[in-house]
C-alpha cells in the first residue's frame, strides 16, 4: 500500500493510528475502531494515550496566552489566532 500512495510505510502508520485517535473522539465504539484500523487493543491503548498526552501538554490554555502576551488586538490579529487555532485542530473544526 505505502509504494501505491508513495508513502513510506511509518507514515501509513502513523495515519491509521490518527484515524484511529480521530473516530476515538468521535465516540466511535472501540471495536469499530479496532476493525476498521487493523490496530490490536494494545496498539490502540498506546495510541490514545499518546494523544491525549500530547494534546494536555502540546497546546497552551487560551487563558495561558492571553496573560501572557496582553496587547491591544484588531481583527486581522484575532483572524490570524483563529486561523491558527483551526490549522491545529484540524479538518471539522469550523
């Protein structure tokens, strides 16, 4: 699969394991999740726990930003937060 999409095989990977984080927080069922990705329970614990690690210590709070850098804002300042904001988070978060 990886040589058809011109992928290295990590790469592939690390994408069903997204996925598989990604239909997690979508409130898919874990044996769902299990079946469509290919991920043993195991596989799929870690993969949670890594992202959920990652997402807590990764991004700062919105409070934690704000006290820290305050300053007087326009609307192409709040438009680039936004769009920085979103570019994070990912497709579906409009």
């Amino acid at each position: 699969m990886a040589n058809i999409h011109k992928r290295t095989v990590g790469a592939i990977k690390s994408r069903i394991k997204r996925i598989a984080y990604l239909l997690h927080l979508n409130n898919t069922s874990t044996n769902e999740i299990l079946y469509k990705t290919g991920l043993n329970v195991n596989e799929y614990n870690r993969v949670i726990k890594k992202y959920e690690t990652k997402k807590r210590t990764e991004h700062p709070t919105i409070d934690k930003i704000v006290k820290d850098k305050p300053r007087k804002c326009n609307m192409l300042d709040i438009e680039a937060f936004a769009r920085e904001i979103y570019s994070q988070l990912g497709p579906g978060y409009s």
